[in-house]
C-alpha cells in the first residue's frame, strides 16, 4: 500500500505575505495541524503547530507574516512511495508532515503522524500490546501558575507536543498545540495556565490493549493520552507517535511477509488434498481429511458435481447450527435464501466447468448475521481423475472489507473537503459559491439531495441552492423561523434559530418531520441533517439528505460541520470583500466628484485653514491651488458682508453642523461676484471637528449659462420651445405611445396673411400678435401638449398621450376658434385666422421628422383649399372623419338649439305574461329635411365633440317627464330604461341632474332605471361603484347593458348594486344555431339568478329565438319581435291596444328529422296513435329553428344528413337543450362515432334501420317517461 492511499488530500494554502493572525484562525477554523506555504503559487515552506508553539515561546506577534515562522525546507515525497518508507522519512528528519507530490511534482496532499495512526495495516501488531509498552514515562508537567508562555517554551525546548498541568503526578488539565494555536495573539501569553488549559484529560490504563487505545484517539480525534495507575497517578503519557513507532522497526513489512508465508502454506496444503489420489472411495478418507480441517481456523466444505453436499468441517456445520454428520445430502438451498444460494450454485457449476479454482470476496451468514468472507473454491478429482465436485474454503474478511469500505468512505470525505475548499478560494461570488457547494456534496455516495436556505426578512426560509434529483421536494417546501408558523419546529429552522446542528436519523418516521414524511417517501429521503450558516449578510442553513438511515455517523458529521463553518467563513469574506470594494468605488467616485466637479470645493481643517481645493474652485476664484493651501478662505472674503453676517454663519455650523446661503467674495482679479454656498462641519465618532467642507458656485455664471441653455431651446420673442427641442419632446412621446398603444397629434399652423398685420402695425405690433398668438395656443392646447414656433408666423402644436386619434379633432377645433377670436393691438382690432395641417402618430410615420414633414404637407394641402380657419389632415381618412365631425356636429348644435331632439321608445316585455312592463328611452334627431336621424349616425360625434353631455341631460328630463304623464294617463307603472354615455358617468353633477329630473317630473325613483355599459364601469370600477351606489341611494334601478361583450369579472361583478343583466344582441341573433351562443346566454341567466338579478335580453327577433329564450327562463325581452322604438304617440297607443305574444306548449311534443319525406311519413303513420305532436324537420337546421319555437320532449333524428350529421346536430342539442331526450335512427353502423358520442351523454339510445315497428313504439314511450324524470326540479 502506497501513501496515496492514506494521505490527506484536503490541502489548506495560505501565501506567505499573510499574518500570522489569518494562519491561525484558519488553522482553528478548518482543525488541521498544518498550512502548506506559498508564494507566486508556488509551495515554499510549511506552518505547523509546533511553529506557533515555537512563536509564541519567541514573542511572535499576529500581525508578523508567516514567512518569518514557517519551517523551511519544505519536505516532498511521492505518492507512489510506500507508507515504511514515507514514515522513515518522517524519523530521519524529526519531523511530522510530509508534502506528497505527484510524477509532475505537483502538490497531492499531506501526509502525517496522524494518518499513520488511523490505518489498519499495524492493527494486527497493536492488537499485541498494551499502553504500558508503549506509553512515554517522560512527562512534562507545570503547575496551573504557569504561564503560557512558560508552557510554550517548555514545548519548544523538549520537542514536545503538550505540556500536562497539575501537580504531584495529578493531572488536572492540558494544553496542546492546538491550544496554543487557539491563543496565539488572542490572550495575553502571561496569562496562567488554570485560565486556558483544556479540561478534562482523556486518559487510559496502562494495561488497556494499544489497539483499543489507538482507536479511542481516532474517536475522539485527540493525539494523546495520559496513563494513569490503579492510584489515580499519571505514570506516562501514550501519544499518536508512540502507536505508530512499529513503522521504525518495519513492523508492517514484516508482517506482511509472515501473512505471504501462510498463504504458501495454505496453498500447498489445499493443492497436496486436490491432486491426492482418491483410490476406493471418497468415504474412505472423509474422516481423516475433516479431522485435520477441524484443526484449521478456516470454514471448509466438500460437495459433489450435483452442487449436494458430501462434508464438512465443525466450524463451517457451527455456522450453518447443524451437526456435521447432518450435512451430507444437502444443498445450499437448505441453508440459505434462495438468491444466495442460487448464486452459490452457479459459482459451483462454474469451478466443475472450468476445472480451475476460482476466488472471491462476498456476504456470507453465519446464523443470522451477515458477514464477509474471502471464498476459494476448487475442484476435487476421484481416483480416475475425473472431477468428483467442489471444496470450498470460506476465511472472514468481514474486518477487512469494513476497513477497505471506511476508508474509501474517509478517501471521499476528504475529497469532498478538498472540492468545497477549493471552490472558497476559486469563487468570489455568493450565488456561485452555494450551487458549487451543493454539487460537491452530491458528489459523496449516499447523498441524495443538498440545498441552502436562507432566512428572509419575514423569517421565511427561502432556497437559494438546490443539487439532486429532489429537487422538487425542495420547491415545494414552505419553512418559516417564525414561532408558531409552519416549519418553525422542524430541523431546517431549529438549527438556524438554535444555532446548532439538528440530525434525523430516520427522517421518514421521526416526529420532528412529520409534516415532511409523505413528501420526503416520494423521493426516499430517509436521514437528514441541519447545519447553520451564519455571516453578517446571512443566516441559513445546509440541509443535506441521505438514502438510508442512520447515514450521519461521527465523521460524516465532522466533515459537514467543517463545511458548514467553511461556508460561513468564506461568505464573511465575501462580504468584507463586497464592503471594501464598495468603499474603494464609493472613495474612486468621491475623487472623480471633487476633481471634476463644476461646482467649487474646499476643505479646510478644524482650525479653517485650507487643506484641498478642486479645479472648479480656481477657475471661479483665480487662485491656483499652490496660492491658497494653508491659507484662510477669508482671502475671497468682499467686506460687503458684515461681521455680523459671518458671526451667525458660525453659530449656525456650530449649533447645527451646517450652513447654506449667498455669500459675495473677491476674486484674485479684485471682481466681486455672489455665490450660492453649502457649508458643512465633518466630525469624528467622538463629536469633535476635524474638518469642514464647503461647495460653492458663481450665481453669475450660473445665471449666464441657464440664459445662454435658455436661449438655445426656446424662441427669444415667445419663449416657446424652438425646433430642436419640439422634436425631443416628440421622439419621447414616441417611446411611451410605442410602449402603451397611444397616439400623438402634430399640427402645422400658419397664420393667414400675416404680412399684411405686419404692414399695418409696423414689426413691433406684429411681434405683440406672435406673442397674442402663443398665448392662444397654450390656452386652448391640453396641458401636456407642446408649442413651438418655426417661423415668423408658423406654430407647431404636439399633442401625445392620446387614447385616440379622433380627439386630435376638438383640440384642432378650439384652436381654430381662439385664433379667430378679435385682438386688440395698438388700439387697433385685428381679426386672424389660421390653417392647419395635421399628421398623426403611427399612421403617418414613426419619428419626429416624418410626422412634422407631413403636417407640413397637409399644411399646403389646407392652404389649396381656400377655406379659412380649416384644417386637414395628411391621411385621406382621417380628413373624411374630421369632415365629418365637422358637418354632424354642426347638426348637432343646430338640433340642440333649435330643439328638434326626440325619444322614440321600446317596448320591454314580460317574457311569462307577455305583458310589457317598461321602455328603453332611445334618441333621435327630427332633421327639416332628412326626416328622423338615427343615433347610429351621430352619437360617435356627440362622444367625440362632448356634445354627448347636455344631450343626455335633455334625455333624463324628457324621459322622465314622459313616463310620468304616461302614469298620470294611462293610470299604469312602467319603468323608463336611460342608457348612459361612458362620458357622463365623469360627470360629477350626474347624480344632481338625475334628482332634479325626478323632482321637476314628479316621477318615482323606483320607475327609473340607467343602464351602464360594461366597458365603460370596467374603466374605473371604484368611481363607478361610488355613484351607483348613490343611485341606488335615491331608489333607481341599476342595470349593466350589453353584458357579456366586456372584459368585467365575477370578483369586479359581485361589487356593483346591479339588479339587471341586458344579453347583448348579438348572442341573441344567432342563439337557435350556435351552441357557443346559447351556452353563453345560459350562463348569463344562470349568473344573474345566482347575484338575485334579472335577465333581459335584446334584439329579439323571431319567434325562435323567444322560444329558447322561454325554454331556460330568460324573464323579459326587448326586440323587433314585438316592437320596434316608437314615437311617444304610437307607443301611447300600444299601451292602449294591448299585445300577447305566442305561447306554444305541449304536453308531448316529438321531432322527427330525416332528410328523406317517405322515413317521416312513414315514422308519423306508426306513432299516430301514441297521441304525440308530431313536429318534422327535413334538416338538422331546420330542426334547430324547430326546437327554438317549441318545447319539444323528444327528438328521433337520422344520422346520415345534407350538412349537419346526425350525430352534430344532437350535440348541439344537448348544449342548447339538456333535458331533450335525444334518440338516432340510421341504417349505417358508423360504430367509432356513435359509440363516442353515446359515451359522451350526447345520444340516449341507437335505433338501426330497417326497425321493429313495436320495438320503436316502445323506445319512444321510454323516451318520454325519461323526459319526464329529467325535467322534474331537483329537491
């Protein structure tokens, strides 16, 4: 065995510039007896405990570096030499480490004393002799009045390891170099011993075995022991040296050459009884042959070629608890599980094959316990010499291979060690550090997942590295450090609260984790351990999980611990190392402020006398910094402040530590100038001054640059905005419309005639009417637009932010009417006019330039075209739309002035009754000679132009005082249904104009409703919910229109005090076809019987669509079905006259379609007498529509149609129609569709072509009595 297989491969470096204080904190951290010494990389020399003891006997400070301590030269030696000849070097040069090095010369690890000590290869000598053989007689010892630097030299000049304290051969303590490492630079080295030693003493008996000794030391990771006697006196001490001495004398090497003798012996031995000549029989020599086998500590056998066992020896027959004459006759089989001794039977069969003997090492029961066992098997030949079967040698290995699996379990450890410590010093980032070190722990076998977690700032434990296949296990965790809250008490939180670590040796059935057993099973997570991470940015936990349990023995232990703490030490670092980093910027950025800064700075110290001044401050003053540097700042000082001002300066920094304010100084040219100055006193922890900082800018040049800025941006004559900065302003408009969906207006606008104004008021009146002019656009542009002017009498206006491009229009239109306005100028009035030409955002381009190119284009077009006061915009569409809003909404004024707006009203209907129960207020406009306009035409322009506003206002009124003449008339109670605009819903008198209504009318609040359009309340749900509420406040009914064609949710739906849902139409339209639509209008019904509100439904048409309306109890309608909106005199009159609609019941009622007339006559013939209305349809369509004006009970269809198959249509019926019984009659067997669309409810029963007339009979009559099961009402 070479070196490599017991060296330490966990190599901990420091550079030899360090001090001494980072050497041994590393040595106390990481719990090593060495630090390998580097420069440039390159090892130079090595640190050891006995060098600190040697330091600390010298009077070694911690800040000297540790290449005034290290022990030089640095000893090497090959990974390939042999553990005798690694140790001899050890002897030969007096000392206990040694650095291994591979072929290259590169370092490998360190071996030392220690790692002799922990192998096995001397176990067998150790097992024959005791301490007292083998113990030191030679014992240093101090009192506890010592010092421990007495200690220390007392070490240093005995060449000892340890110096025992007590007194008279009683030993109360002991101080080590690991102590002495613990205390370098820590303690005062005068302190006594009493204060520092380590207590209490592992001690030993003289005559307790070395073997046993040894492995208490490795238990309890010490490197000595004191040997007492049967008295309690110390008679020696045994250390790690004493134990591994038989390396001098190559007590190993011999050993082994006396285990090589024997197995020569042993050999020659089997083969003389393999080649014996077996003359008679095998019986014959049996006994003799076995009775020397029983002499033999091994386990032998004899079978035949049938793997059935002949004989064997007492201690094999012990084993199996038999007698041995009870073994003849028997396989393994009988003795052991059926696997095993399948396995051992295969290897039997294999020697007979091969004729050769083979050798291996595997489990082997002895009774009940498992043990391992080298096996030899060989075949025996009879006295022909043909192969009469097998001998087996059995020889237990069970406490090699446990030393062979610990040490490849150690070899791993160290290893993971060495990854994580090189990852420390690799990786200086915090995120990196924690994932490498999850993957190298993942790395050791039995592991099966490893995270980090980190406590928040509300103590919840949140992953910050995960590695292993469990990783979802760790995702859905929810750990809190919080008392009480989940987790709080499982082993995570405990050791990050408790600071210590928490280990579960059976994670699946300990109570600590019973919140985690189901999920941990899932991914056999079976033993658990917790180990806190503390830095001063971090506290956490490594959490690390194995696949068996009782997984974490001592060393496992250890190892994470020291990972554990290496963690948190290396995250210090990191942190120290962000901190100084940060500091070093913040110092970098600090100089770059002060050197280049446009405002002055000045330093001065406490006494005020200058220390620094920037470039600024020279500049500004005229002083170089040589001129003013131990001078007073009074040298600027102007005297045209007085004593009094400076006097209040410095009881304002005494006081408050600060003062700001305008100060006149001189500079060295004698100029006096003001400037703005910032002073402020700096002082030390203590309070004290110790410097004072002051920052100061001339107010004249400051004034002079910000006129000189002012005067590049904006017009000198109107302060408007110049060109340059327009299109900054536009191209940031850009980016948010770009980002938002928005749109943004340009508008070109050019005075007409403007020469003209110049000649008869002379330049300087023509300068008043620019300046007039920007006045009016600012006036009359939203606040956020932006105004410039080009030219002498060309402006531009930006409008951004739009919603839509259509509110361009009214700006353009309120422009166009203050332009127009008259001026006064020079006592004199001028009336101006302007055009206009627009270009809009994204439609006519995408930067600044573009669009201002085509405002300016559509700017010539507006000239062209002669009209004043116009505007045209660079999109021929949107010049249509302008003319529009331009033509209608004249109409509209002239309608509202001239008082030819009117209601028409709509009938809404008790769907049940029949009866109608209220109208819908719809406005018109009554045009002299277009006749009735409809609101389809103008009520955009009302919205875009606000004339939507005093519109409504009249619709209220009127309405009002119409139902309320109707219920004085007609002596009925009908309720009058408004719509309202999304713009008046912002009108904050809303609710006034309402009361007013109501109050001038005489009509009760509760015969008013206003319906609110769904997308408009979802604009603003908490300003729509406040003035419904106070609608409902006044007693009005509350409706939402068009339902079902916005974006509202359940959660927004439940807040609004609605007591009606209005279908939109256009589900209503289509509802006897679509299933889509007609799921969506059951829904609705459905939703508003569950809120407690009705359903109204709008644009009904045709009797169908009444029908299923009435089939899922729909309550009321609105529609051309009944009526269209009519004039107040005509709906007047249709109260008067009255109106029932249809009700078409049945008490059975069949549909039978089938596209081919002779199946249905035929059908209706053989069911005439069952007493059914018979409905047929010749079309899935037509049956529809059918269905729609009928409640029918049950529906036979055939399956192959024109158009809709059979199989569709009932579908659709079964989404429209629930409780229609639904039957298919087809002459094909179509099995994978039927049978699908059976499975699926969607048919309740299959007829085939040609059918039994009775057996048909019967399925309908079945049919029916199902029909009446399914529509009885669920209690």
């Amino acid at each position: 065995m070479t070196i490599a297989n017991i060296m330490t491969r966990n190599v901990a470096q420091i550079d030899l510039r360090q001090p001494m204080s980072v050497a041994t904190e590393m040595m106390q951290r990481m719990q090593i007896s060495c630090l390998l010494v580097i420069e440039n990389n390159l090892p130079v020399g090595i640190l050891t405990e006995r060098d600190v003891v040697r330091g600390t006997a010298s009077g070694f400070t911690t800040a000297q570096p540790v290449a005034e301590l290290m022990s030089t030269p640095l000893r090497s030696i090959e990974q390939t030499a042999s553990k005798s000849e690694a140790y001899h070097t050890l002897i030969k040069h007096g000392i206990r480490h040694l650095r291994v090095i591979d072929e290259h010369g590169n370092t490998t690890g360190i071996v030392s004393e220690t790692d002799f000590r922990n192998q096995a290869s001397i176990e067998h000598f150790l097992q024959l002799r005791d301490v007292g053989s083998a113990m030191s007689a030679d014992i240093l010892m101090l009192s506890e009045q010592a010092s421990v630097a007495d200690a220390a030299n007392a070490m240093t000049k005995s060449r000892t390891d340890y110096v025992l304290v007590g007194e008279n051969r009683c030993t109360t303590g002991i101080l080590t170099e690991r102590d002495i490492v613990r205390l370098f630079g820590q303690d005062d080295p005068r302190r006594v011993l009493r204060e520092v030693m380590s207590k209490p003493v592992a001690k030993v008996a003289r005559q307790t075995q070395l073997k046993d000794a040894a492995k208490k030391m490795q238990d309890e990771g010490i490197r000595r022991l004191v040997v007492e006697d049967d008295a309690g006196q110390v008679i020696g001490v045994l250390t790690e040296h004493d134990v591994v001495k038989p390396l001098e004398e190559d007590y190993v090497d011999i050993l082994q050459a006396i285990i090589d003798s024997q197995s020569i012996k042993l050999n020659q031995l089997q083969a003389d009884m393999l080649n014996r000549q077996l003359a008679e029989s095998i019986m014959a020599w049996k006994r003799p042959f076995l009775d020397l086998l029983d002499n033999l500590p091994l386990k032998v056998f004899i079978k035949d070629t049938r793997s059935n066992y002949i004989a064997c020896n007492k201690s094999y027959a012990d084993d199996l608890g038999i007698q041995q004459s009870e073994i003849a006759g028997k396989s393994d089989l009988d003795f052991y599980p059926a696997s095993l001794a399948q396995h051992y039977r295969e290897d039997d069969a294999r020697v007979i094959e091969s004729d050769q003997t083979i050798t291996m090492v595997g489990p082997y029961l002895a009774g009940s316990r498992q043990t391992w066992v080298q096996i030899s098997k060989s075949p025996w030949h009879d006295g022909r010499g043909d192969i009469g079967g097998v001998i087996g040698i059995f020889q237990d290995v069970t406490h090699e291979y446990q030393m062979n699996k610990a040490l490849q379990r150690k070899a791993q450890l160290y290893e993971v060690s060495s990854q994580v410590n090189s990852a420390i010093i690799h990786l200086q980032d915090t995120q990196s550090l924690l994932d490498k070190v999850c993957d190298i722990i993942l790395s050791f076998s039995g592991f099966r997942l490893a995270w980090i977690g980190r406590e928040n700032s509300e103590q919840q434990v949140v992953p910050v590295a995960i590695a292993g296949q469990a990783r979802d296990y760790v995702s859905d965790l929810s750990l809190s450090t919080q008392t009480g809250l989940p987790g709080a008490q499982g082993p995570a939180a405990t050791a990050i609260n408790e600071n210590r670590i928490v280990v579960v040796d059976d994670f699946l059935n300990d109570p600590m984790s019973l919140a985690w057993h189901e999920a941990a099973a899932q991914y056999a997570l079976h033993g658990n351990i917790s180990l806190p991470i503390n830095a001063p940015d971090f506290r956490g936990a490594l959490m690390v999980y194995a696949d068996t349990v009782n997984f974490f023995d001592h060393e496992v232990i250890l190892l994470l611990k020291e990972l554990s703490e290496d963690i948190s030490f290396a995250l210090k670092q990191i942190h120290i190392n962000t901190i100084k980093r940060q500091q070093e910027t913040e110092l970098k950025l600090a100089e770059q402020v002060f050197s280049r800064s446009a405002d002055a700075m000045i330093i001065t110290n406490p006494d005020n006398n200058i220390v620094r001044v920037n470039q600024a401050f020279c500049e500004i003053t005229g002083y170089t910094s040589e001129e003013v540097i131990g001078k007073n700042p009074r040298i600027l000082k102007s005297e045209k402040q007085d004593h009094d001002f400076f006097r209040s300066l410095w009881r304002s920094l005494e006081l408050q530590g600060s003062w700001q304010g305008e100060i006149w100084n001189r500079r060295k040219n004698g100029e006096i100038y003001p400037e703005w100055s910032s002073i402020n006193a700096v002082k030390d922890a203590s309070g004290r001054v110790v410097n004072y900082f002051a920052v100061f800018s001339d107010l004249l040049q400051k004034k002079a640059l910000a006129e000189l800025d002012h005067l590049k941006h904006y017009d000198a004559l109107t302060d408007l905005p110049n060109r340059a900065l327009l299109e900054d302003r536009i191209e940031s408009s850009i980016t948010h419309a770009r980002q938002y969906e928005r749109f943004i207006g340009v508008i070109f606008l050019n005075l007409d005639h403007f020469h003209t104004v110049n000649d008869m008021l002379s330049h300087a009146g023509g300068d008043q009417v620019l300046i007039a002019t920007a006045k009016r656009l600012m006036d009359a542009a939203p606040a956020q637009a932006s105004i410039s002017r080009l030219s002498a009498d060309t402006f531009v206006i930006a409008l951004p932010d739009l919603n839509t491009s259509e509110e361009i229009n009214r700006t353009a239109e309120l422009i166009a009417q203050k332009i127009y306005q008259p001026l006064t100028v020079a006592d004199q009035s001028v009336q101006l006019s302007a055009r206009m030409g627009i270009s809009v955002y994204p439609i006519d381009g995408n930067d600044a330039t573009t669009l201002m190119k085509h405002a300016d284009a559509a700017l010539a077009d507006a000239k062209q075209c002669g009209v004043r006061n116009s505007f045209r915009f660079y999109s021929s569409s949107m010049n249509e739309h302008a003319h529009k809003l331009l033509t209608m909404g004249a109409e509209l004024r002239n309608a509202i002035s001239q008082n030819r707006l009117v209601l028409h009203y709509q009938p809404q209907v008790d769907i049940i009754t029949g009866q109608i129960i209220g109208a819908e207020a719809l406005i018109r406009i009554n045009h002299p000679e277009r006749g009735i306009i409809s609101p389809g035409e103008f009520i955009s322009v009302a919205e875009e132009t606000g004339l939507i506003i005093p519109m409504g206002t009249w619709v209220i009124r009127e309405a009002c005082r119409q139902m309320q003449q109707w219920h004085l008339d007609k002596n009925i109670e009908l309720t009058i249904a408004i719509n309202l605009s999304p713009l008046q819903l912002h009108q904050s008198d809303l609710p006034e104009i309402v009361s007013l209504a109501l109050h001038d009318s005489g009509l009760n609040a509760r015969y008013l409703e206003l319906e609110f359009t769904e997308s408009a309340i979802m604009k603003n749900v908490r300003e729509t919910v406040a003035i419904m509420n106070k609608f409902k406040a006044m007693g009005l009914h509350l409706s939402i229109d068009d339902f079902g064609t916005g974006y509202s949710s359940l959660s927004y739906l439940k807040q609004f005090p609605v007591d009606k849902l209005k279908i939109d139409q256009s589900f209503v339209s289509n509802i006897t076809q679509d299933p889509n639509d007609a799921a969506i209008v059951q829904a609705i019904i459905a939703l508003g019987r569950t809120l407690g509100m009705t359903t109204i439904a709008e644009g009904v048409e045709t009797e169908a669509q009444l029908g299923y309306l009435r089939s899922v109890n729909c309550k009321e309608m609105q529609g051309y079905l009944y009526s269209a909106p009519l004039p107040a005199e005509e709906f007047a009159a249709l109260l008067v006259r009255g109106k029932m609609m249809a009700d078409n019941k049945s008490e059975k009622i069949l549909l039978l379609v089938d596209d081919e007339e002779n199946v249905l006559l035929s059908l209706k013939r053989i069911l005439r007498r069952e007493g059914y209305q018979i409905l047929t349809a010749t079309s899935a369509e037509e049956g529809l529509e059918i269905m729609a004006k009928h409640q029918v009970n049950v529906v036979l269809s055939d399956q192959r149609m024109p158009g809709m198959s059979g199989v569709e249509f009932l579908r659709r019926v079964k989404t429209m129609h629930p409780n229609v019984v639904r039957m298919i009659l087809s002459g094909y067997t179509e099995i994978g569709t039927l049978t699908d669309a059976i499975n699926k409810g969607e048919i309740y029963q299959f007829i085939t072509k040609p059918w039994e007339n009775e057996a048909l009979t019967a399925m309908i009559r079945e049919a029916f009595v199902r029909y009446e099961i399914l529509k009885r009402p669920v209690e």
